[in-house]
C-alpha cells in the first residue's frame, strides 16, 4: 500500500547478473504511478537495479515477497529497524541440506 496515496502498489523483479532488477510496478492509481514518474500501465514500465535495499518497518501496507508463486515471509525486525532485501547465493548442498 502506498503510504501517501493508500494505493495497493505490487512491484516486479527479476533477478539478473546477482542483482534485482525492478521491471514493472503495477497499481490502479494514476496517483501513484505519477508519483514514481511513470507513464504507462503496460509492462515493463520501471527501471531499476539493485544489489540490495530496505523497507522502513514503519511504513504502512502487507508487504509479501513471492518467488515463483510461493510467498516468503519476511523478516519482522525490532522496532525502528528496517526489513533487508538481498539476494543471498547459496549452494544446492546447502540448499537441500535445510
């Protein structure tokens, strides 16, 4: 939900080269898309790579993460902390060893 706007806002990444690349944000508010400067509805219409970032845990909205249509939980922190957003490489052993 867009704290300013109380818009549901979903963002799109993919991930490319070790990195998250920001390729559509999608909302029915004309509000919201003039906030973040972008012109059209239709994907892709945003453009943006990150390494890593954060989501102030004060800010207002249900964030969910979902990775190939299974939903992530994320990390609540203590309060007046951020949530991380990273991409951590590990390998299949360690995967399948959890």
């Amino acid at each position: 939900t867009h704290s300013m706007y109380g818009a549901p806002v979903f963002e799109k990444f993919k991930i490319e080269n070790g990195c998250l690349r920001l390729f559509h944000v999608m909302t029915e508010s004309d509000a919201v898309l003039e906030y973040f400067a972008i012109e059209k509805k239709d994907e892709p219409n945003a453009h943006g790579t990150f390494k890593s970032f954060s989501i102030p845990s004060a800010s207002i909205g249900q964030h969910r993460f979902t990775l190939n249509g299974r939903e992530i939980p994320p990390i609540t922190p203590n309060t007046g902390s951020a949530i991380p957003v990273t991409l951590t490489k590990v390998s299949l052993m360690t995967h399948f060893w959890r």
